[in-house]
C-alpha cells in the first residue's frame, strides 16, 4: 500500500508489515540524498578521481545514474565502462580520500530530517543509519553535522554481502537494533533503496532527491511518499505516520 503525504496517516496503520500495536518502530535512515545532502560532496570526488585516470566530461546527469548505489558498485561500473586499468581497491580508497576532505568541510543537513532525527529519539524510538557510503564516510559526515549523538547504530554496504537493492544492509540494521523487520521504517531518496527496503519486509518512507525518479516504479511499495523530494517533507507528517501504527 503507498499513500502520499496529503493522506490522512491513519489509513496506513495496518496491513502488511505493521508493527505490533504499542512498540516503538525502529528507524533506519539512508545517509546520502535523504538525511544529508551529500551528493554534490560524492559528485565531485568521481569527477576528481576518473579525471585523475583520463576519463574526462563526466556531468551532474551521469552522477546521477548510481544515486542510491554503493561507491564499490558505482566504481566497478564505471572502471568497466572507461576501461580503467587501475585497480577497483585503489580506484575507491582515491574516492573516499577525496570525499571526505569535501565532507568535513561542509556537508548540509535536511532541517526538516535533522528534526524527525531529534523528534525520533527524544520519544525513544531504536535509530540507525544504513549507507552505501564507507564506514569512514557514515562517521565523518555524521560527526561533522553533530548527528553523531543521536544516531550510533550504522551499517555501510562494505560490511553486507550485497548493496542495494539488495535488502541485506536494512536487514544487519534491523538485527544490530534488535528488531525485527516488520517493525523497522526505513527513509530513502532513491529507487534502488525503496526496494531494498521493500524486499527486506520493512514500511519505507520514500523522499526522491531526484525529481526525474519520482515515477520509478520502485517507490510505488512505499507506504508514505513525498514526491517533491525535501521540499515537500516534513518531519510532523513522517511522524504522524510513523507513530499512527503503533497505537
């Protein structure tokens, strides 16, 4: 079932994956696109390390392509596709180095999801983040926007067998959290997470970062979306919803 954000929150209250009645859900949240608008930071480290190996004109659209997929699977497309001869370990420790000099300089939070984070857990509900981003990426970006405090539980593609859309990351949250499935709410900005979180039997919170992906058939399992991306969410609403099933 998937309503939009106008829709009154007490009609996704039951079904399929509901949470039992009175227990707090636990939240998972995507970092890159959803909490924090990391991706021109991602953007950028590419750029600089395909430039780095003659790959040349790589634009805002081809970035694009791989928002919601971890930097492993992003890199090994892209060494195929460039025929890059530099290893795939090298390629990537060259990315990570590149973002996270961008990343403590400046990464913008969502002011909206920086609210949902601090209304989550001052209610007590289980909070966790599962990224594709390197561990050493999740820890920067969250410490240097103070995130840190409320957000402790995380889990990066590179501790999974499989990355999104691949369910396995949203599960190994689930289980460091001690919850079940059925009772985690994931939030994500892009398809290859909503379904993730659909093939892992979890409600999904769906906020596009990017507008063009807004139809993707894969939001279409989301239980509460927010079509016009950030602009549109709010942290009541997503609150509302959340909480509507616990009651």
């Amino acid at each position: 079932m998937s309503i939009s954000a106008s829709t009154s929150p007490a009609s996704a209250a039951s079904g399929p994956g509901s949470p039992t009645p009175g227990s707090p859900a636990s939240v998972i949240f995507d970092l890159d696109g959803t909490l924090v608008d990391s991706e021109p930071n991602y953007f950028e480290a590419t750029r600089s390390v395909l430039a780095r190996h003659g790959v040349t004109g790589f634009t805002w659209e081809d970035h694009t392509r791989f928002i919601g997929i971890g930097s492993r699977e992003t890199l090994e497309t892209l060494k195929r596709e460039h025929a890059i001869a530099a290893p795939l370990d090298d390629l990537l420790a060259d990315k990570n180095r590149a973002y996270l000099e961008r990343a403590r300089a400046h990464t913008e939070v969502f002011p909206e999801m920086r609210k949902f984070v601090e209304l989550l857990h001052a209610a007590g509900h289980p909070l966790a983040v599962a990224s594709g981003s390197s561990r050493h990426a999740i820890e920067a970006v969250l410490g240097s926007t103070g995130l840190d405090a409320q957000l402790t539980v995380l889990v990066s593609a590179e501790e999974v067998g499989q990355g999104k859309p691949a369910p396995d990351i949203f599960l190994e949250a689930a289980r460091r959290l001690g919850a079940p499935p059925r009772e985690c709410v994931v939030l994500e900005d892009a398809p290859p997470g909503a379904e993730a979180a659909h093939r892992a039997g979890m409600r999904c919170v769906a906020i596009p970062y990017v507008p063009e992906t807004a139809t993707d058939r894969s939001f279409g399992s989301a239980g509460l979306f927010f079509p016009g991306g950030q602009r549109e969410f709010t942290a009541e609403a997503a609150y509302r919803w959340i909480t509507a099933a616990e009651s």
